[in-house]
C-alpha cells in the first residue's frame, strides 16, 4: 500500500498524466470510444488524464488492465462524475490481448513497459498492434539525468522499496528508437518516438492509410 502511494507521488513529480494527455491528443484527432489501459494499478493516473482529457473527449469509456483487483468504489465514482465509463480488467496482459481482447481506439501505458525483457516486450507490441488504432506509452527515460533523480525520491517521501525501485526502473527505461525497433510492422504506422521533460520517454504508434514505405519510421529527439 506505502509503495502505491509513492507510485502516485511519482507520477506527479514526472508529471505523467499531464504528459499522457497530450500524447493522446496530438496523436488521436477525435474522441475515441474506448481506451483500454495496460498495468493500471488502482487507476489513479488513469483519473488524471480523464480528467484532463474530458472536456475535449466526453463519454469515453476507459478499461483498466491489471493483475489485481485495487480499483476503489471512490475511483470508480470519479470516473463516473466526469462522464466517463469505466471497467474493470483483472487479467494477464499476454492473456488478455491474446485472447479476450475486442479491438479499441487507443491502448495506453504508463511506466509499464520497461518491466518486460525484449522478446516479451516485442509480443506484447506485436498483440497491441492488432488490436488498437494508436498505442501510446510514457516510460522512464534512461539518461543520467534520470538516474540522478531516481536516486533523490526519498526527498518526496518513498519508502526503501520504492528508492531501488525507481533506480531499476530508470536502468530499464527507454531512449532512443529503443520501442520503435521493437514495433512489429512500421509499414502503415507512424511512429513518433520523443523525450518530455522531466524524465519521460514518449513512445506512440499511429495507424495510417496514408503512411508510405518511405516514410520517416521515427521523430526522436
């Protein structure tokens, strides 16, 4: 519980639901009927950007993914009070995507990614892929920068799990094309792969009919 209460800490200090937000907007130029959510905890940040995005994107309904049962009625009812829907997923994402999944508008990511080794992380791109029209994604950002900063939670008030933790994470973060090279078919996709300050990695995949083979497979920055 002490360390889902740093992860919300965290996500603040990096800003992460004002930087999905805008991920989400840039890439997807109407409201989507349904986002479905990867590793969404207790759906905090998922909260975070509706509420950001809910004047713009009414009646959305956002399904939230993850290995445990921790949405609260309190969570639920605030999702609810914007105008969103919102259901619950408690499922295996391999299983899920490989299995269960309806195709939706966009599939969503937070600090989710980098907890997968490559061949793993490659499959479950390769399921996202078909299933969504946009698949985005913020991640720890593997710099030095970011690794100074990891070593410095404890100054917010993270618990000793949550200080390894965020140096972990950072050590397995992004940089680079690192998920644009893992993406399964850049052939009718664009793909922008991007650094936002603070210490985030940006990664989104949209489908495009009018995407060329010549096109540029990548924005990095």
């Amino acid at each position: 519980m002490r360390s889902r209460r740093d992860l919300r800490r965290i996500n603040r200090w990096m800003l992460q639901s004002k930087i999905m937000a805008t991920l989400l907007l840039r890439h997807f130029d109407r409201p989507p009927k349904t986002i479905l959510d990867l590793g969404s905890g207790d759906g905090a940040l998922m909260l975070g950007v509706a509420r950001r995005l809910a004047p713009k994107w009414p009646g959305v309904t956002a399904r939230l993914l993850d290995q445990q049962d921790i949405l609260s009625d309190e969570t639920r009812r605030a999702f609810e009070a914007i105008g969103w829907r919102v259901e619950r997923i408690v499922a295996d994402v391999f299983d899920y995507l490989s299995h269960d999944a309806a195709k939706t508008d966009i599939i969503s990511a937070n600090l989710f990614l980098h907890h997968f080794e490559n061949p793993d992380l490659a499959r479950l791109l390769e399921l996202a892929a078909a299933r969504t029209t946009l698949f985005a994604a913020c991640e720890p950002r593997r710099d030095r920068f970011s690794l100074l900063a990891s070593s410095l939670v404890w100054v917010i008030g993270c618990n000793d799990v949550t200080q390894w933790d965020a140096k972990t994470s950072v050590r397995a973060g992004f940089n680079g094309r690192d998920l644009s090279k893992l993406w399964p078919s850049p052939n009718g996709w664009v793909l922008d792969e991007t650094y936002e300050m603070p210490f985030t990695h940006c990664f989104a995949a949209r489908r495009s009919t009018l995407a060329r083979e010549n096109a540029p497979r990548a924005d990095v920055r």
